[in-house]
C-alpha cells in the first residue's frame, strides 16, 4: 500500500506540463532512434545527455527514461517491415516479424502485434518494479560471474535447435559465430587475437556493422536476385489502422506469450550485463516448450509477442538496480548512472528515503512513456506500412543506403562498412545454402557475457569446475537445467532409433 501512495505521489510529479513535454519528447525521439539501425539506446541516451543538461534532475531522467523505454519498440519497425533490426534485441523480432509482414502479408497486423506485446510486458515489468524493486535488486546480487556464465550456457546450448529446422545447422554456425565473436583483444590477458595483423581488428568485430550486413544487406542481395521486379502495393493498398487491427484470435494467441515473457522479461533484466537482448532471446526460447499455432520462425504472432515484451519488460526492470543499488545492468543503464550522479544525486538503498520525488516520479514517467509511446507507434503504422507498397528496384537503393550509414555510424569509419559489406554477403550465401543465419548473430551477441562471466568465475573459484558449476543452489539448477538440454537431442535420436518415438514427416 505504501509503494502505491508512492507512485501516486510520483504521478503528481510527472504529470506537471514539463514533464509530460520532456516524456512525450524522449518517445518520440527513442521511436526514430530504434528505429534507425547503428544507433541503439546506448548510442541514443549518449548522444541526447547534452540536451538535459538545463533541466532539472528529475525532468532530465524522465526524458532520458521514456528514451530508452521507448527505443524498445522502435526496433521492431526495421525489423519487420525491412528485415534490418534497429539494435540487438530486434534480432529474435525479425525472425517471426518479417514473414508475417511479407510471406503471411500482414504487415500491419505484425507491427501491432509487436506494439501491443511491448506494452503488455512494459506493463508488466513496471508493475513488479513499483512493489518488488529492492527485492529484484537484492535478488539480483545473488548473480555473481559464477551464476551469470551458467545461465548463458543454458542459452548458448540451446540456440542450436531453437532456431531453423536443422539442430546440426544450428551449432555449426553457433560455433561461427563464437569464433566470430573472439576476434580482437583478450580482455583478460590484453593480447590480441585471430587479428592476423590487422590494427582494425584488434578492436573486433562490431556488432552493429556485422548485424547490418548479415541480415540487412543480405535481403538487398536477395532482393536483386529475385527474376520479377513487382511492387508489393497488393499488400498494402487496403491497410489503414481499422485493418491493422489484430482479431480476438489474434489477441488469444498473444496473450499468454506476452505474460510470461513480461514475467520472466524483467527478472532477467535485473541481472548485472544480461539487458533487454538477453531476455528477448530466452522469452523466445521459453515459447518454444509451448504451442504455437503456426511454427516459430515462420511468421508466427507468439514469436514476435514472446521476444517484445520479455525485451521491454527487461528494460523496465533494469532500474530495479539502478535505482535501488546503483548498479547499472547494460552500457545503456551506466550512461544514465552517470547522468544521476552528475546532477549530484547517488542511486543507492536510501535514493527512495532522501528523492522519493526523483524516484518515483521516474518510475511514474515510465508508465506514461509506455502510453505514449503505445499510442504514436500505433498511429504511424498506416505510414510505415506504405513502405512495402514501394517497388523493389526503388527500396533496393533505400535499403542499401541504410545499410552504408548504419555501418559506417558505428565505428565513424569505412572499417563498419567493409565489415557489413563482407557479413551481407557471407549471409547471402548461407541463406542461399539453407543455412539460417540467426543463431550466428545470437551466438555472437553473448559469447562475449559468456566468456566474460566465465573466466572470472574461473578465477573467482581458484580454476576450480565445481566452483563454477556447484557453487550455489541457483547454478546447481541452471547446470542441471544444462545438462537436460544438451542431453535432449542424444536422448531423442537414440529413442527414434529404437521406434519409441515417430519423426513426422513435413507435409
């Protein structure tokens, strides 16, 4: 009941015309930031600071809050309707987002659907961060490097089958993409490696650049590559907001994902380093154990609902941590960890005794940026849909272009462009052959966390394994939890082969 008063009282604090102004503002600017591919919340919050710089602390938090909040669902809009994904947790969006929006030709269905899972699990996220934050935050400290490397094993050993429809596929270029990942300087030890004497490698490979090429870039090859030159005005000529709508079926089937994935979304964006792509990649993972009308990957409303509300919902439950212990959970969280501590307050236990104002008021400005930020990216769908209405040989150029500045964005050089330029076609071939490029880019995006929480949990229990993997009640679970999914595939095959269980047949 106290929490409640509390975020009441914050409700009165941001529903001041400043502050509505600042909210609406940062939705409005994280929706084109996510939208736009090489720039990222990071990127986005970084770059805005300067802006805040006049306000006082609690207007300039609320702008920054709604910025990152809402650059969540700007992800989804390149991902769907161009198969290029705004930042990192967009990745699972374009899995299940792009078919819809192409090969099932219900573009504007998919967006709603990511919109409407995105507030479902920032929804979701803010109510366990009003009346549990400290717990999540005191929670969270139980995940030390030894816990964390568990939890991303788990993830890592089961995107070999979580995504396409061959498991061997799947960890060969899960593999790929961990070797991918190592290249540049050892953070532990300060040696380079696999830079063959390359100064632009010792740096790595960037995500951004090398996501951009792989899938962006490779659906311009493709594109090119297609015998007719049509327009897709079929698709789109009869679209307006009423036909975006989703039907009662629709919102049945998104649901449930949406709830668990909220659920599960924000503990995951409690823990130090996981973020908001973390809990994006196991919201999608969890709706593999449950049924799904249409199969994953294919176009299938759970997917996108799965991985949009568990990435928002992480991001909410993010601040769990900042707030209540100052510790930031992702590059994003540290650049507004600084912004508080500039304007000369101390994220800590006692920030809700001595700003209860700042505090809650933040809290309350995500809930009003969640509203907002629903409202405008529903209104726009009539307009960003008309991009698909546009002939092929004319989107080729646009997305090409987007492509060149998102890869040349992140690195200010043409080292991001050589990169997107050999990843697009690296991608193009894979696909090409069958082979599906995304548990690559997932792979590549937490070995780093992986390796990273390993080697100090390694150097934290003395090289001991038991240290690692039985140190505490929470890893005994997840190494269980482990070893069932790597044990899964073996155990199935041998069943298949002694007639217990039938393969199906595709039809």
């Amino acid at each position: 009941m106290e929490n409640f008063q509390m975020l009441f009282h914050g409700f009165t604090v941001v529903l001041s015309l400043q502050n509505i102004g600042a909210c609406l503002l940062g939705a409005v600017l994280g929706l084109v930031v996510g939208a736009m591919p090489g720039i990222g919340s990071l990127a986005g919050v970084a770059l805005l600071l300067p802006l805040t710089y006049k306000f006082n602390p609690t207007t300039a938090i609320i702008m920054l809050g709604a910025l990152y909040y809402s650059n969540m669902y700007g992800g989804s809009f390149s991902a769907i309707l161009l198969n290029i994904p705004g930042d990192s947790p967009a990745v699972m969006t374009a899995l299940d987002g792009y078919p819809m929006a192409t090969k099932r030709k219900r573009p504007g269905q998919a967006l709603f659907t990511a919109n409407m899972a995105s507030f479902v699990g920032g929804t979701i996220g803010m109510i366990i961060l009003t009346f549990m934050g400290p717990a999540l935050a005191d929670v969270g400290l139980h995940f030390g490097p030894a816990e964390m490397a568990v939890l991303l094993l788990v993830a890592m050993t089961s995107i070999g089958w979580l995504v396409g429809s061959n498991p061997t596929n799947g960890v060969v270029l899960s593999l790929v993409g961990i070797l991918i990942a190592s290249i540049g300087m050892d953070l532990q030890t300060g040696s380079p490696r696999f830079n063959f004497g390359n100064i632009y490698l010792l740096g790595g490979v960037k995500f951004i650049p090398f996501v951009i090429g792989t899938v962006g870039f490779a659906q311009v090859m493709r594109l090119m590559d297609e015998k007719e030159d049509t327009t897709k005005s079929e698709i789109t000529e009869k679209l307006t907001i009423r036909g975006s709508l989703l039907t009662p079926h629709d919102f049945k089937r998104l649901l449930p994902p949406a709830i668990r994935s909220g659920i599960m979304g924000t503990f995951v964006g409690v823990l130090p380093g996981a973020g908001a792509t973390t809990g994006a990649f196991l919201g999608y993972a969890m709706q593999r154990a449950f049924k799904n009308e249409d199969p994953l990957g294919s176009g299938a409303v759970e997917g996108i609902a799965a991985c949009e509300a568990a990435n928002n919902a992480a991001a909410a439950g993010s601040f769990a941590p900042l707030l209540a212990l100052g510790i930031p959970g992702s590059g994003t969280g540290a650049v507004l960890l600084g912004g508080l501590m500039m304007w000369g307050l101390n994220p800590g236990p006692l920030l809700f005794t001595n700003e209860p104002e700042f505090a809650w008021g933040l809290i309350a400005s995500l809930f009003l940026a969640n509203l907002l930020t629903l409202i405008i990216a529903l209104g726009i769908i009539p307009v960003l849909i008309k991009i698909l209405s546009v002939p092929v040989k004319v989107i080729i150029p646009i997305i090409m272009v987007v492509c060149l500045v998102g890869g040349y964005s992140d690195t200010y050089s043409m080292y991001g462009v050589i990169i997107m330029l050999i990843s697009g076609i690296c991608g193009y071939v894979l696909e090409k052959s069958g082979f599906s490029t995304a548990p690559m880019l997932l792979a590549f995006v937490l070995a780093p966390l992986l390796e990273d929480n390993m080697r100090k949990a390694f150097v934290i229990s003395g090289g001991s394994v038991s240290g690692v993997f039985f140190n505490s009640a929470i890893s005994i679970v997840l190494t269980v939890v482990f070893i069932a999914i790597a044990a899964t595939p073996i155990v199935r095959a041998i069943l298949t082969k002694c007639g217990v269980l039938k393969v199906k047949k595709a039809k």
